[in-house]
C-alpha cells in the first residue's frame, strides 16, 4: 500500500522529554508513518505507558515505519535514552 501525506499535513519533528507523550491522532488520518533519530524510541497502541524497556521499539536509524491507525487506538511514546528525536507524518 502506498502512503499518501495528508493535504495540508506536516512533517513533525519532536523532542522527547522525560514524560511519555501521547499523540493526537487526527479522524481523517488512516496512516501514520514514524521514524526514530538519534537514540530508540518505545511505543503502545493502546494508551498504556511504555518506559525504557516495555512497548514496541523503534530503533534509531532504522528505516521509518508505516502503520494503520484504527478507531480507539492511542498512541503513546517514550524515550529509551535523552536526546530521542521522533519523527512522524499522517496519511492515508
């Protein structure tokens, strides 16, 4: 399947912090396509908090990863080490 950029979306780049984050997932996004930079990146569908070894594992300078967003799922993100760097764009 072939991703397609939302119109009028944007490339995010985002700083982690210390705190795990929580996208907002826009209704008419049915792709999200997200990359790690720097150091590796925790990640859950459901809303739980990951930490530093529990959630899917997006390994800095692996190639981006696309996957579907469904009705109900909550992304949540954390960083395994500071200086993590997400990068992330919705599409369909």
């Amino acid at each position: 399947m072939t991703f397609t950029p939302l119109s009028g979306g944007t490339h995010q780049t985002y700083s982690m912090g210390a705190a795990a984050v929580t996208l907002s997932l826009p209704l008419h996004a049915g792709r999200i396509m997200m990359q790690a930079l720097t150091q590796n990146i925790r990640y859950t569908l459901d809303g739980t908090t990951p930490n530093a070894t529990t959630g899917f594992q997006l390994k800095a300078g692996d190639p981006p990863r696309e996957i579907e967003i469904t009705i109900g799922m909550t992304l949540k993100f954390f960083r395994e080490a500071s200086g993590a760097i997400l990068e992330y764009e919705y599409g369909n």
